[in-house]
C-alpha cells in the first residue's frame, strides 16, 4: 500500500481536508492531555506554511486523505516526527506504521541516524505503540509552566538493511 503514500508537493491544495484529519485524528486528545494539542491553535494556512519548512507525507486510499506524517531534519543526525495522524475510520490498519516507515526511509536517504518524536506522557497506548515500531524512552520533558513531566521523547536507530 505504499503507493498510496505521496509526499506532500507545490502542487498540493488540500489543506482544508488535512487540517479536518489532523483535528480528527487528534480529538481523542481532548480532555486527556494538559497542556492541550498544538494542533488545536493550527490552521489550515499554518499547516501550509509547516509543509514549506518541514517534508510532509499524506496517506491516501480512492484519493481521500486518511493519514500525514511531517518530518523536520535535526542536523546532524535526527529526523524529527510531527503530527503522525491517522483517520479515526482507518485507525488499527498499519497506515501509521507504513508513513513512519516512509520517515525510516527519508531518514536513511538523507544519511540520518535516528527519528526521534515527542508524545504526552498520559498517552500511554502512543507510548506502546511507538515502542512496537521500535521507539525507545529517550527522555522526558515538561511544557513552559508546568512543573511535571507533560511529554516523553522517543528515538529510534534508522534501519539500514
């Protein structure tokens, strides 16, 4: 199904449809983390202005957009992994796993080591999920005024085979 994986181009004009599937994707989030997502204060112009700095992947099946995937290069060596989304209605089908292996082979191509990402520390079930994929507990972090640990950072060795 990789074929259904396309990165995100110039040519590219659905960020209305993007920005619906990341808030979507997100949702379940609401409530649960503190401090809130960051993809609640985006926009759809934000989201195009993040896909001009960062390589940006959509996932799509009879050309509706079901996941993205962004990566932002961390030089010298980190491929960092942003808004990882996946339609509510496609979840469980190993979409997540085929666009985080699209980042495995940016990384590779453009000779990085390590992938590395952040997830809320109440998310325990992203936390196993990215661990099935290879993550490890790297780290943990707070957001600005908090005085406990609101995120884990994950990294994981690029393969090379």
């Amino acid at each position: 199904m990789d074929e259904d994986i396309v990165a995100i181009g110039l040519s590219f004009d659905r960020w209305e449809e993007l920005f619906e599937l990341i808030l979507g994707s997100f949702s379940y989030m609401n409530g649960i983390i503190d401090p809130p997502s960051s993809a609640l204060s985006m926009t759809p112009q934000s989201l195009r202005e993040k896909a001009r700095q960062e390589i940006g992947f959509v996932a799509r099946e009879d050309d509706e957009l079901i996941g993205c995937i962004f990566c932002r290069p961390e030089p010298p060596s980190c491929l960092y992994i942003g808004k990882l989304a996946v339609a509510p209605s496609h979840q469980n089908r190993g979409i997540g796993t085929r666009l985080m292996g699209r980042a495995d082979d940016l990384a590779r191509s453009i000779g990085y080591r390590q992938l590395r990402l952040e997830t809320r520390i109440e998310l325990t079930d992203n936390h196993r999920r990215f661990r099935s994929m290879g993550f490890e507990l790297f780290s943990e972090g707070r957001h600005r005024g908090f005085d406990r640990t609101t995120f884990i950072e994950m990294r994981k060795r690029v393969s090379w085979d």
